[in-house]
C-alpha cells in the first residue's frame, strides 16, 4: 500500500528494457496513475462483454484442434499458442494470417524465453536474443497497427487495441506509435504466460478431482447453459458468467493453489518500519504472493484442492485483506484480472461441456514453479471429441473413468 510514497516498483534491468520505457509496468508516479486511467478501459465491464464471444470462438476451436489430434497433446505448450492467439485476434484485433501468426508466436517465445536474463549485451548472450525478438515483435506489430488503423471495415466489437487508442485520446493524449507498439507488446505480455499457466493448471485439476468436474456441470445444468450434452445458444454472457458461484470458486482456488507468479519486486524510497523491523531506504524488497497463500492462517489444509473454501458459508478469502492475492494489491494491483478471470471460466465451460480428456501419462507431473507456475513435462493430456448424437454429457462414473490412469 506504499506504493509511490515508501516503495516503487522495481524489475530486472533486462525486464525493462525489453518490455519497453512507455508500459504502465514500468512507470510510477503520476505518469503510473495516468497510463492505468488510459489501459482501465480495455478491461472494463462493456469491454469484456465485447471480448467475450470472441474469446469463447478461439476456445472452442482451439478444443476442436485438441480433439482432432491422434495423439496426446502437450496442454502448457498448447495453451500458450491458446493464449497468444487470444490476445493477438481478440485483444488487438489483428488480422494476421495463420502462418505468420505460427512465425510470431515462435519469435514472441525467444522473447519470453530471455525477458528475465542477466542484462549482459554481448554476441548470443540471452539478452541479445531478447533485444533482437523484441526488434522483429515490433516491426511485425507496427506493420499490424498500420493495417489495422488504414482498416476499419467489416468490424462487429471494438477491441482493446481500439479502445486503448480511444482511451489515449479522451485522456488528452494522442498515443505515438512507439507507445502503441510498447502498449500492445505489454498487453501480449500480459495476457501470455500467466494465464496459459492457470488453464494448464485448471486442466489438471479437474482431471485430479473428476466430482469437481461433474460438479461443474451441474451447476451449468442448473442454469440452462448445459442441456442434452449442449452448451445452449446464446447462454454465454457476461453477468450468466458471474453468477456460477461453483465456478468462480473453481477458478480462485486454482489461483490460490497455482498462482502464476512467485511475488513483486519493489525498490524503498524512503526508510520504514514494518513489524518491528527497520527497512532501509535504498533496499530491494520483495513480497511472496505464493508464500502467504500457504502460511495465511485463513486458509485450511492449505495443500488441498478446495473449491468450497470459497463459497458462501465460509468465504476464507475475505476473512483478511492480504491473505489472497493472486494478482497483486494495491494500485498495482493487475489491470487485466478481470479478462483473466473470464478467459478461465470460459475455457472450464467449454471443458466441461464439450470436451472429455484423459491422461496420457502413468503419473501426473511434477510441477516447476519458474517462471511460471507448470507442469515439468508441460501435462501430457489426450483430448476426445463428443458424439455430436450423445444427449448426455459424460456422467459422474464415466468422468472418473477418464481420468483413471
């Protein structure tokens, strides 16, 4: 809650550098509270429901490409390209073709790949490779804001990219196009690894816990988006969205379980005391979001997947203000937990009403926790297409069956 007054945000110098100087990740001060004025309306509640069939579309073609597939497919690797795709059609409204787009996400994954890498600018170091995928992002992105911006014909939503142009201007800011460029590498980054992080874990924990699934579904049942093994035409909608209560406990325990990122990084401004400790001006600090999440004294059996900890009756997430924190608090807080949220309940819908996997492994992996919370050998997972003449989605035994190793 210091943030601008005792600390500021601190990355790595590689971090920076690559990202760019105009993103609001790497700006404080009122220059901080100005960019997140201008982004907040990418992710607000007419912006989302805009998003919302689009980001539904890629799903279910992404899970019919699963489905298809004879053999089993790595989920972490998959639901990166898922997510990248995500942003790039829906989020920025590029009109990339297929082979480009293959070409752009292997370059947007070397970028990734050395985002984090020691700072040391010198032939095939990381950082090098990092600077040169950053150079071919941005002459790829610049071509794409151009087309984009030269046309606007035949277009039914207005996307992020749109609105963040739109947002710039009502601001008194026309945005450049280095700050475009900037804007949208940060929304990509953004809306990439930590969200491909959570749907891979969401995929395999509702292989581990098939009632959780079959629970899922009841609830789907119960308010008519699920009907004879169908989601419903049309049922799909923003506030139908938020009030699955089931599901939104899903999702946060998922977060809680696996959040995606260890913690923030942030420099003292000036000396402080906390709990008794004195904190010198100058000194780096960090704050563990994955370590409160498991010492918080709230949370019971802290190891075990739990949905219900969240409901009603007992709501372990409000029993204190920073005991639950996947995306951060305070005006850092994640600008875009909201698109990340409805992103992981549109996929656990489409799991768990047109989809029927299994996995393809003897034992479920072990999980690495850099740089993003993910399965070592990335889950290893064999999608099934459902008869299109089955009327019933797979019952409670026969979800279990399929994920009996």
């Amino acid at each position: 809650m210091g943030e601008h007054s005792l600390v500021s945000t601190e990355w790595p110098r590689s971090t920076r550098m690559l990202l760019g100087p105009n993103t609001v990740a790497n700006s404080i001060g009122d220059i901080h509270r100005h960019k997140r004025k201008v982004f907040s309306k990418i992710f607000s509640h007419e912006a989302l429901e805009s998003y919302l069939p689009k980001i539904q579309l890629v799903i279910q073609d992404t899970l019919r490409a699963w489905s298809s597939n004879p053999d089993p497919i790595n989920v972490y690797y998959e639901a990166q390209q898922l997510t990248f795709r995500m942003a790039i059609r829906v989020l920025l409204g590029f009109r990339i073709p297929d082979e480009d787009l293959s070409q752009l996400f292997e370059v947007y994954q070397q970028f990734m790949e050395n985002v984090f890498s020691l700072p040391v600018d010198l032939p095939f170091s990381g950082y090098r490779k990092g600077i040169r995928a950053r150079e071919l992002l941005q002459k790829s992105l610049e071509k794409a804001i151009r087309e984009k911006l030269q046309n606007t014909q035949g277009k039914d939503y207005s996307d992020a990219l749109d609105l963040l142009i739109e947002s710039g201007k009502e601001h008194g800011k026309e945005l450049t196009m280095q700050e475009l460029k900037d804007g949208t590498l940060e929304l990509i980054f953004a809306a990439y690894a930590t969200t491909a992080s959570a749907s891979t874990s969401l995929i395999m924990q509702l292989l581990k816990h098939p009632r959780v699934l079959e629970k899922l579904r009841e609830e789907l049942r119960s308010k008519g988006i699920l009907h004879n093994g169908c989601l419903c035409e049309g049922s799909l909608q923003l506030d139908t969205i938020s009030s699955l209560l089931y599901l939104d406990c899903v999702i946060k325990e998922v977060l809680r379980l696996f959040t995606p990122i260890s913690g923030g990084y942030r420099t003292v401004l000036q000396t402080f005391e906390l709990d008794g400790f004195q904190i010198p001006k100058g000194w780096s600090v960090m704050y563990s979001i994955r370590d409160t999440h498991d010492t918080a004294p709230v949370f019971k059996d802290v190891d075990v997947f739990d949905p219900d900890r969240f409901a009603q009756g007992r709501t372990e997430d409000k029993d204190g203000r920073f005991h639950y924190l996947p995306f951060g608090g305070g005006v850092r807080t994640c600008l875009g937990k909201h698109l990340a949220k409805l992103f992981l309940k549109a996929l656990a819908i489409e799991l768990a009403s047109t989809s029927r996997f299994e996995l393809a492994t003897r034992t479920f992996p072990r999980i690495t926790l850099v740089p993003v919370v993910h399965p070592v050998d990335g889950l290893k997972v064999k999608f099934f297409g459902l008869d299109s003449n089955q009327n019933e989605i797979l019952t409670e035994t026969e979800a279990m069956l399929g994920a009996t190793v």
